[in-house]
C-alpha cells in the first residue's frame, strides 16, 4: 500500500474521530466537556458555547473529506497541517488555565503531533 494511502486513511480516521466528536458536543455537551482537560466548564445558557465547539469540530473533519473524496493529496496535505492548529491551541488553552497536564500534552498534543505526521506523508511525495 503507497504511503499516500496510508497517510490518506489516516486522514480520514481523524476526521471521522473529529466528527464524533463534535457530534458528542452537540448531543451532551457538558459530559463531553469533562474529558477535554479544563478545570471548569460554564453551566446554563453559556453552556451553549459547548454547542458551538461541536459546531467546529464537526466542520473541522468535512474540511479534511472535501480533498480526500476529491484526491487532491498535496491540498488535503495543507488543510491537515493548517488544521494541527486547532489541537495545538487546545492544548495551550488547556494548560494556560490550569486544566489537566496529561490531558493538554497527551490527548491535544499528541493529537497535534499526530496530525503533523500525517501532513508531511500527505506532502512528501
């Protein structure tokens, strides 16, 4: 199997994850909310910003399916990497309020790191 491939699986299994995700947002924000790493989360209406961050997510993964379903390889390469952005900053937000350690760097930046790889296999062809 090329190695475009592989990196073109990957890429989809992140966006279906990202997807689900966003999905588990949207239906129960404020348990999906717990295994994000931030020490507090809002309550009542400003729950609704959970909402939104389900929103993003799930409108993260469709960017990452528009290329892959269209073959366009070095595009989706620069979307994956562009897109590494968003769990980078999760993790720092994390982090800068004092939320879970092993959330920030484990779940976000390994998820960062990963999304990274994927895009240099995506654009080294």
């Amino acid at each position: 199997m090329p190695l475009t491939s592989i990196a073109g699986a990957l890429a989809a299994l992140v966006s279906v994850g990202i997807i689900a995700i966003g999905t588990r947002y949207l239906v129960a924000p404020l348990a999906s909310a717990r295994t994000f790493g931030l020490p507090k989360w809002p309550h009542g209406d400003a729950a609704a910003w959970l909402r939104l961050k389900g929103i993003r997510d799930i409108v993260s993964g469709l960017v990452i399916l528009v290329p892959l379903a269209l073959g366009q390889v070095q595009v989706l390469g620069w979307i994956v990497l562009v897109a590494s952005i968003t769990p980078f900053g999760d993790a720092l937000v994390v982090l800068r309020n004092k939320g879970s350690r092993t959330l920030a760097y484990a779940m976000h930046g390994g998820t960062a790191v990963a999304v990274v790889v994927i895009a240099g296999l995506l654009l080294w062809q």
